[in-house]
C-alpha cells in the first residue's frame, strides 16, 4: 500500500482511526496494544517507503476535563511519537443509533455543549505534546460535525458556527486543520442529504450555508501572497492545495462583464488548471478550451476596476511524475508555454 501511494504526492494515512474505540473490527481481533504496536509498525513502512506520505495517529483524546490523561494514553504513546499528525474525532451532537432506530430520546443519542467539546479537544492536544516529550506536532480533528438528527438543522449549523467562532477568537495556535463530516449522509451528519426521488442529487441543509460562509474567512481562508514579476513560459510548482507557485495577472474591467472567457488555444487545451477569479474557483481539465468565468460576478457587487486570475497546475491524474528528479514525490511541475485569450464583452452582442 505504501508503494502504491508513492506516486501520488502529499497523502494523509490514518491508520485504524479512532483506535481506542470498541466498534471497529481491528479492536475486536486484537488488544489495544497490539492496535499501538500494529500502528507504530506501519508507520515504520510508510517512512520508508513512501516519504511523501503523513501518518495520521487518531486516538479518543480527552473524555473528561477532570482527568489529566487522555484515554489509554500510556498505551499509545509510542504511536503518538511514531505519527507525524495526531488527531480527535469529536461530535458535539451524534445519534449513533442510526439506522437501526429514529432518535426520539436519548438511548442512542448524546449532546454535549459547544465549550465543553472545545476545552476537550484542546486539552488533547496538550496532551499529546506531553507524549511527544513536549515536541507540539500538527493536531488535527480528522471528523467535527453536530448530528442534524438531534438537533435539527437549524442547530446543528449553529453549533458548528460557535465551534469555529470558538477557535477564531482563541489566540493560542493549537489547531492545524477540521474536517467536516461528512459532505452528505442521509442520516443528517452532513452538509445535504439525499433525495429519497433520485439518489444523485443533494438536498441542502441549512449547515451548507454557514460552511460555505466560514471557509470564505480567516483564519479557514487559504492564503496567497504574490512574488516578483516574471515572463513567459511560466514554470508551475502544485505540491497541494496550501502549498503551491502559480502565476498571478491582473485584469483591467471597465465595469461587470456579460461576458467574461477563457480560450486555451493549442497545446494550452491539454493542460490541467485550477483558477481563482476574485476569489471563486474554476476547473479546467485537458481537452477543454474555453472555461466561462461569469459566475465569478454573480452574486457579488462590482463597478469595475482591478481582478486577478491566478492559475494552478496539480497532476491530471493525481500522480506525479517520477521523471522530474529530486523531489518529485512532493512537488510536480508544469510548464505553462502561455497564457488563454480573454474574451470580455459589457453588453448584449444582439440590442
């Protein structure tokens, strides 16, 4: 597994997450040791073998504010130093009983206040430190959701939002990343659920709305800083999504565009693109030529004035390439020969 992954650049692995637990089948084959000296194995391989991969150590973390060691901590604390990322899995609403049962009381079901399941997770982070012989490595909550089915949909957005809001005014940088869980889930654990009429299409939920508004601000917002200015044919570095060099331009408009376009002419219609217009993103696959950037202005207020494209080039196929020399488990690099036409039109082609 590990030789498989080699090719595919930066790659979190989270090995039997959620490994103090009792409901996965690796807990019910071996003991909680074995999990930890299983882990530390692993870990061991991937190093080796696939540098370009991080391993995640994804434990129960703190359970109680009253106690000074998180759950089987000593179990795992060679795990912990053997991991490159350590993580939590933390719920501030879960109804653990779907499907097999509606919630309507709390048998199978739990809630617990925003600032309690916040001090939890951060007081898991110092305590993985301890394990690391103070050494404070990237935390992570690998899962963070509130369950729409105890909830309601309206609360579980809320709770969420006070999560983040929580995290933002916190002045000690204790947090590398969230992940929401999940994108869909018909339980209500996610931003849409299924419609029960055709099954490949998501209904929203209102959580959708206050994701959406949180990854648009600090400090969830990516950053981009600009360099110098440099000329044709332009040399594109994608290491992942928080770490890449791509190339900036500014566009002049007189005012908002009806019509704003893309052409990639010739060789350009093969390349792999992502690129940001004012803050909104667009996909351009190879074979395509022209991308229609309008939805860029669509809900936003614009008189005219400055915007800039920038473009990104990640692998096609998700791999890198093993031909481009020291470093290519990491880092892929794409020669942009030029830049697409624009097509930029202010009114109607027909009055």
């Amino acid at each position: 597994m590990a030789r498989d992954l080699r090719t595919y650049g930066r790659v979190t692995v989270r090995i039997n997450h959620e490994a103090t637990g009792s409901w996965f089948s690796f807990n019910k084959r071996a003991t909680y040791e074995q999990v930890a000296a299983f882990f530390v194995r692993c870990a061991e391989i991937f190093h080796r073998e696939a540098p370009n991969c991080k391993i995640v150590l994804c434990l129960d973390g703190c359970k109680s504010l009253n106690e000074e060691k998180m759950v089987m901590e000593d179990i795992f604390t060679e795990a912990a130093r053997a991991a490159d990322v350590v993580s939590v899995d933390r719920y501030l609403a879960l109804h653990w009983g779907y499907p097999a049962d509606v919630c309507e009381d709390n048998r199978s079901a739990q809630r617990t206040p925003v600032g309690e399941i916040y001090s939890l997770c951060k007081k898991s982070a110092d305590r993985y430190a301890v394990m690391n012989r103070g050494v404070r490595k990237p935390m992570v909550l690998s899962e963070l959701n509130a369950d729409g089915d105890v909830t309601g949909p309206y609360e579980q957005a809320e709770m969420y939002e006070e999560f983040c809001r929580m995290l933002r005014e916190d002045k000690e940088d204790w947090l590398s990343g969230i992940t929401m869980y999940q994108f869909r889930d018909d339980g209500r654990l996610g931003l849409e659920i299924t419609d029960p009429n055709n099954p490949n299409v998501g209904i929203e939920q209102p959580l959708l709305k206050t994701y959406r508004k949180l990854i648009h601000e600090e400090p969830f917002l990516p950053a981009m800083t600009v360099g110098e200015t440099v000329e044709g044919p332009f040399v594109l570095r994608y290491g992942g999504a928080e770490d890449a060099d791509g190339i900036t331009v500014a566009v002049e408009l007189e005012k908002k565009p009806v019509f704003f376009e893309l052409y990639f002419d010739g060789e350009l219609a093969d390349a792999n693109l992502m690129i940001c217009c004012g803050g909104e993103w667009f996909y351009k696959k190879p074979g395509v030529s022209v991308i229609d950037m309008n939805s860029a202005f669509f809900n936003r207020e614009f008189e005219g004035g400055r915007i800039f494209l920038s473009f990104f080039a990640p692998p096609a196929s998700g791999e890198n390439d093993p031909t481009q020399g020291e470093g290519w488990q990491t880092d892929y690099y794409f020669t942009l020969k030029s830049l697409p036409r624009l097509r930029i039109r202010y009114k109607a082609i027909l009055e």
